[in-house]
C-alpha cells in the first residue's frame, strides 16, 4: 500500500478521533423546531375566505330601473349564477315592477336582463342575461337538509351597491317564517342567520363553508323599519329557490 494512501487513512481516522460527538436532540430541541416551523408556515385562510373563493365568481349585483322608487328610481340587489347558460337567482322585491334590469358579473361583464319567472309567496325571480362571460362561472347548490343550528355560513352580496361584499355567520334557526313588509306576503321554512345583511344583499347567495349555495337572501328583521341590520337575517333554501330556476332536485 503507498505511503500516499496510508497518510490519507491515518488522517481520517485522526479526524474521526477527535471530532466531538454528534448532540443528541432532546424532546424540548424537537418542541421547539416544531413551534418555529409553525411560526413561520403561512396562515390558512378562514373559512369565509375559502367560501368566497368558490362562490364570488358566481355572484352579480342586480340593479332595476323601477318608476316611483325615490329620486334615482332604482332598486339594487344581488344575484348569483346558477347553471352554465347564465340563468340567474334573485329576490323578486328587488326587480318586482322593473321597468329594465341590469346585471353586472363578476369579472365585469355588464349586461341588460329579463324577468322570465316569478314566486311571490317566495321572493324569488330568475333573471336571463343578455350576454354572458365567456369564462360564467356557476354556483355549486347544495340542500339545506344538512344544514343545522351553530353551523358557519357566509352572505356574499353588493349592500349598498358596494360590490361583492362579503360576511361570515352562522346558522340561528331553521323553518323560520318571516312577514315582508312591503307586500304582507308571509315567507316560510326560511334559513334565519346572523351574517350581517343589508340592502343591496337581497338575492345573493348563502352559502355553506365548502362555498356551497344552501339559501338566497331575502330579508332582513327590520323592527326600526330603518333597514338596519340587527342580527337577523332569512334566506329561502335552495330546495325551493333551485327548484324554480329549473334546477334539478338536491
């Protein structure tokens, strides 16, 4: 064996000699590589961020050129897309008496509308858009036979016509009825959630935390009769809402 070679291994095992030994990790080293890595991992996004992601692309704000409606003659309200042609949901207190409608989608797109079907006893109306986005985007609905009390829910609307605007809740009660009173019409089996609502939410979606539609926003509790929110909002199901859009049975 050369004397090269023999220098190289005596030098390694010199080194392998000295060189201290590895420190052993105690469990407070691994507690405290656990925390740090989850101290700096990315924050997951709440439930409602994660709801509005699947359904915002889906929503549009309604606006109805309706006479006799104060100075601008305008009732604003929200939508939400329910099948791939553009068919549209909404709450019929928003266009009853429309001289004209218009939508406007999410990605922008705005578009004149027609009332094709109404349901008093439900505050229900369907919408058919003019024009459509090329990329329409419709809602997933879902029943709300598993919804149950405590359960989290989030309105996406335009309150006020400020546009796509959303709120997180939860469920507060079911089989609710509730008296509009515009009209005296009495709506029942109604969601009743506590995600804030205001004018201009009326028709947009409820939906579940998997951005699911489970409801259409109706109402609001409005004992001041100031169309302030107080905690109490309604929302038709979609068994019944899906129904009248022609969906098929959830």
């Amino acid at each position: 064996m050369g004397a090269g070679v023999l220098i190289a291994l005596a030098g390694v095992y010199l080194y392998d000699a000295t060189r201290p030994p590895p420190q052993r990790l105690t469990q407070r080293d691994i507690d405290v590589a656990v925390e740090r890595s989850l101290a700096n991992a990315p924050a997951k996004p709440s439930f409602a961020a994660q709801a509005y992601g699947v359904v915002g692309p889906s929503v549009v704000r309604v606006e109805a050129i309706v006479p006799g409606r104060g100075r601008t003659g305008t009732s604003l309200g929200s939508g939400v897309v329910v099948d791939d042609t553009g068919t549209i949901l909404t709450a019929l207190h928003v266009v009853r008496g429309a001289a004209g409608v218009r939508v406007l989608f999410a990605d922008g797109t705005d578009s004149e509308a027609l009332i094709v079907m109404a349901q008093a006893e439900n505050d229900l109306a369907v919408l058919r858009p003019a024009v459509v986005p090329d990329d329409l985007v419709p809602a997933t609905l879902a029943s709300s036979a598993t919804l149950r009390v405590g359960d989290e829910v989030v309105a996406v609307g335009s309150p006020f016509g400020i546009p796509t605007s959303v709120s997180a809740g939860v469920v507060s009660g079911l089989g609710r009825s509730h008296r509009l009173p515009g009209t005296g019409e009495t709506l029942r089996n109604l969601i009743q959630f506590d995600a804030a609502v205001n004018p201009g939410n009326s028709g947009g979606p409820l939906v579940n935390r998997d951005g699911e539609v489970v409801g259409i926003v109706v109402a609001l509790l409005n004992p001041t009769e100031q169309d302030v929110f107080i905690g109490i909002g309604f929302a038709v199901t979609m068994e019944t809402a899906g129904g009248l859009a022609g969906a098929p049975p959830l």
